[in-house]
C-alpha cells in the first residue's frame, strides 16, 4: 500500500497558504481603498479651501492692502494644522488692455513700446492688430508667439480692463509705465515709482501729463493656492466690481 503518512499535514499547509494570501490580498485592497477615500477627502478639503479664498478676498477688500501685489501671502484666517492658504492677487488695470486691439490705437501705441522694450518683433504685434484675430483668453497668445516671447509680454498685458483702458498709476509695473510715458520724456518714472510707494496717488494727482493714468481700479486677477494634507489645488479668477467674471480651477 502506498503511504499516506503527512497528506494532513501538507492540506493544512496549503489551505494556511491560501488564507495568508487571502488576508494579505484584504489588507492591501483595504489600504489602497483607504488611501484614495484620504485622497478624495484632501482633494476636496483642498478645493473648497481655495473656493473659500475668493469669498474672504470679496469680504476683506482691504487685504490688497496688506498683501503685495505679485507675491504669494499665507492667508492666516484659515491656514492651520494641515492645511494652508496662500493668495496672489495682480490688479489688471495696472496692465495694457489688448482686448479689441486696432492699429494707431492708443493700446497700439503703448504695445509698440512695450514690444520695443522686451525686444518682440513688432510683426507679431501687427498680427495682433488683425481683427481677425480676437482673443478670448491670454494664453491663446501661443498661436502667434513661442513660450519665451509669451513670458516676456504675458506679465504686462490684459483681456481685462477700467472702462475707459486707462492704466493704474498705482500698480503699473515699471515697463508699462516706460511703455505709456515713451513719449512724455519730462516725466520721471522714478519719481513715480518713488512717491507711490509711500502715497499713493489719487485722482487730484493726476495733471494734464497723466490723462492716461487713474488712482484706482475695481479688476483684479487673483489665485488662490491651498493644501491640505498632502493635496493642493489652484483656482485663478478674474474679479471685477466684487463679481468673478472668469473662473478656472487647475
């Protein structure tokens, strides 16, 4: 007869086997389930945290004036624990408006200068120009320009703008201001820069030589970067008179 002896033995085994696999098989679907319902929960947390910076920054109107221009600042209302808030803000009435642009226009002008600055082909200016080619959104600047010519002009033009197009005197970068006083050499840009720093101007400030400026402006860019956990999420709006008349969530 053929022995038998340990066939208990080796069932055992593999039925043992089995269950490790099993558990193990459990126990990795369960962290795995775990770790995207955390991924989900620090996804959303971080969403509505951003979504939160556009209302604190609609009630709080005087942030812009603790918060510079073009520099990221923790917003410490909310940022505790794990999670952070930071906002951008850049006032676009400080920027050319290129929406509806036409040649010898005064938005035309201004942009000569500023593409004679940053060393632009005016060729790709003059395409701008064509009505033709209107634009939507910023980034479709792309079509007519590479990564490196949109970086040097992005910073410094605008869809959006005051009514009249006129520029902010208090939040004009310094190459818009060379752009828009090209032509009136009796102004000191310096001077500008200078005075604003301490006292901003107001409408009374600006003379004959500054009709092209105002003191104050109601369009601000602004992106909201929050964490939590170990999730992030950027929304960029686009707020005009405390109403955002464009929204995008990256």
């Amino acid at each position: 007869m053929r022995n038998e002896r340990g066939v208990a033995l080796i069932i055992v085994l593999l039925v043992t086997a089995l269950l490790i696999a099993l558990i193990f098989e459990f126990a990795y679907g369960t962290r795995v389930s775990l770790r995207a319902a955390q991924n989900f929960r620090d996804s959303q947390r971080a969403y509505f945290l951003a979504r939160s910076g556009f209302g604190i920054f609609l009630k709080y109107q005087q942030l812009r004036d603790y918060f510079p221009q073009g520099e990221w600042v923790v917003v410490p209302v909310v940022s505790a624990g794990d999670t952070e808030l930071r906002v951008l803000w850049e006032d676009e009435a400080g920027k050319i408006n290129i929406s509806g642009l036409r040649v010898n226009s005064t938005a035309f002008v201004w942009l000569t200068e500023l593409f004679r600055i940053q060393n632009v082909s005016q060729e790709i200016l003059d395409t701008l120009a064509d009505p033709s080619n209107q634009l939507q959104l910023l980034t479709q600047l792309h079509q007519f320009m590479n990564d490196e010519t949109y970086n040097k002009i992005a910073p410094y033009v605008t869809l959006f703008s005051v009514p009249s197009n006129r520029i902010n005197i208090n939040t004009a970068s310094e190459v818009v201001l060379r752009s828009v006083l090209a032509t009136k050499t009796t102004i000191s840009i310096s001077a500008i820069l200078s005075r604003r720093q301490y006292q901003p101007y107001t409408s009374a400030d600006l003379t004959t030589d500054l009709t092209d400026f105002v003191a104050t402006s109601n369009v601000s860019k602004v992106y909201f970067f929050a964490t939590a956990g170990g999730y992030t999420k950027q929304i960029e709006t686009i707020i005009s008179n405390n109403t955002s008349v464009y929204w995008r969530a990256l």
